[in-house]
C-alpha cells in the first residue's frame, strides 16, 4: 500500500465465502482476483523459519538500514496522519462488505467513517495527537470521506461479493523462507478464477515507480500460487488518492521470476545480517523517514546491534494478456469497473 497503511492494525479478520455474483467480473473481464502483515508475538528467531513481508521487502529494497530499524531494532516511529488515514478508509471499506448489497452506498460508507475512527482512536489513543484541534481533525476525515466517495466512481460493491477480506496468507518457498501477508480483498468467480485486489489512499505512481507497486502484487499472487496451485487471474490496484485503477495479469513464468528475485533478496538481507553492513541508500525517500537523526546519511549513529535479532520477518498495472507493460487505466463511474 502506498499509504503506508500500519501492519499491525490489520486483525487478519476473513469474511466466509459466499459465491461471487458472475456480473462484478464484467463483461469484458479475463477474470478476477493484498498488504502483508508483521510477525506476531510467536515469531520465531535466529536460526529457526524466516519469513518475509511484501513492507519488509521494500524496505528492503529502499533502504537497508531502513530494514535493520524496523526488523531488527524495533524502533518505534510516531503515526503520521496519512497512515492513520490509510488505515481508517481500508476499515470503512471493509465494514461496507457487511452490508446487504443493495445497502453499499456512498452514504452508508461516509456514515461509517465516524464510528471506524472512534474506534481506531479506542485502539490507539495517540492518534488524537496528530491534530492541533477538532477543525484539523474535521478536516482530515472529509479528506477520507472523499476518497471514499472517489471510491464509487471506480467500482459499484453492490455487484461485488469478495471470497474474503484482510486475508492473512503464508506459503513457504522450496528454499525454506515463509512468505506471509494480508490481502485487502480476494474475489473469486464461479469458475475459480481469482482477483487479488489492494486499496491505496494514495495516488497511482508515475511508470518510473510502478515496477515497486508490481512487486508488491506479484508477491501476494506468488503466494496464493504456492498455496493452492493457481495463478491468479487478475491484480488489481485500486489508487484512491487519484481515482485510477491499475490491473496487471500475471503467469508462471512471472512469479517464477518474482520467486527468484525474492530468494535473491533474501539472500542480501542475510548477508547484510552476518556481516552487520547495514548501509543506508539515500533517495526523495528519506523525507518520509522517522530515522533520519540516527542516519549515517544525515550525520546520526545508529544504536548497537542487537546480540541476536528479535524478529525472523523481512516481516501492477492494467496490464493486457500479450502486451509488453501495464497500462494505467482511470475509470470513470461505469456498469462494471471489474
């Protein structure tokens, strides 16, 4: 998720399967088809199973040092109004799916933003920090209602039936690293086909950063792949900070690639874990960090290493069937946005 949507407010919750109605694919849709979670207090450590995260990786992947603070060190960084916002829209639209269909409305959605952030706040009080008075705050959570509005103009939930909702997902790979995540949303159609989709509060990235967002899909398709021996027919980004939804489908021989880039990466963290070369890669990126005063790259030191790591987690486009690359795709408020 581009909004940084906080692992652990995720609560791994399933709606049971109730069949998918054969009109939310579409009539020109191939077919049907996530946000990856922490590892729990039973994580194990040194030396036992490792896994990995879709956020673990791109940490990863963007920063070493990054990796290091969150898995290893376990530094805390203070909520910041976007995550929080992430979190309160990937509620309400969860909660819409409780709904009878006919009662998914833009209004039954805004109606449920008050009580999903009253909640939130229930969870973790510290929230009511981020706002410098009740007019900021009010402010904020109209910036979500609209996303939510923004919502309806990219699909209509009355014709949607998902399978499930924040679905909690591990497979373990042939090398021994356990990939684990959760999905926002997995639809499936009458004949098996699945969709993988994930909400983003913020705004589809330019073709430069869409390989990042890609990744991120692949690694929830590579997973259901090796747990239960489907490829997923679609992934499916829905981008509701600028109202664009970008679809990828995928084959074997892509997520053998993306196995294979994932093994390669887990390789450098291990290496980087023996050697203790935890290096910082500066980029546009480390405006967002919360590390910065502690950053070789900004003139802080790190704290020590810890003896033994605490923790074992490294815890797409509408792209064509046949076509080089994924294409963008903003949809306006149709039939069947598939």
């Amino acid at each position: 998720m581009s909004d940084t949507r906080a692992e652990a407010a995720a609560d791994g919750r399933t709606a049971a399967a109730t069949g998918t109605d054969p009109a939310a694919l579409g009539p020109d849709s191939p077919g049907l088809g996530t946000d990856p979670a922490a590892l729990g207090p039973d994580s194990p450590g040194l030396g036992a199973a490792w896994s990995l995260s879709p956020s673990r990786a791109g940490d990863f992947l963007t920063c070493p040092l990054l990796y290091r603070f969150r898995v290893l060190d376990r530094l805390p960084e203070p909520p910041s109004a976007a995550a929080a916002r992430g979190t309160l829209v990937h509620a309400v639209l969860d909660r819409l799916f409780d709904e009878p269909a006919r009662g998914r409305t833009p209004q039954a959605a805004r109606e449920l933003v008050q009580p999903q952030w009253e909640r939130l706040l229930d969870a973790e009080p510290e929230l009511a920090a981020l706002f410098a008075d009740a007019e900021r705050r009010d402010e904020w959570l109209s910036e979500a209602s609209a996303m939510l509005d923004r919502y309806f103009t990219l699909e209509d939930p009355t014709r949607l039936e998902p399978a499930h909702r924040e679905l909690s997902v591990q497979a373990v790979l042939e090398s021994g690293l356990t990939l684990r995540g959760y999905i926002d949303r997995l639809d499936v159609a009458p004949t098996g086909e699945i969709r993988i989709v994930d909400y983003k509060t913020g705004t589809a990235p330019g073709p430069e950063f869409e390989a990042r967002a890609l990744f991120q899909m692949r690694f929830y398709a590579l997973v259901m792949w090796r747990m239960h021996g489907t490829v997923p027919r679609l992934l499916q980004l829905i981008y509701l900070g600028s109202g664009e939804i970008l679809r990828y489908w995928p084959d074997a021989a892509d997520l053998l690639a993306t196995e294979r880039k994932i093994n390669a990466l887990w390789r450098a963290i291990e290496r980087a874990r023996s050697s203790g070369d935890w290096r910082p890669r500066p980029s546009g990126l480390c405006s967002w960090c919360a590390h910065q005063a502690i950053c070789p790259a900004f003139g802080g030191t790190p704290p020590p290493l810890p003896p033994v790591p605490v923790a074992a987690e490294a815890t797409g486009p509408l792209a064509v069937p046949g076509q080089a690359g994924p294409v963008r795709a903003a949809t306006a408020a149709g039939p069947d946005p598939g």
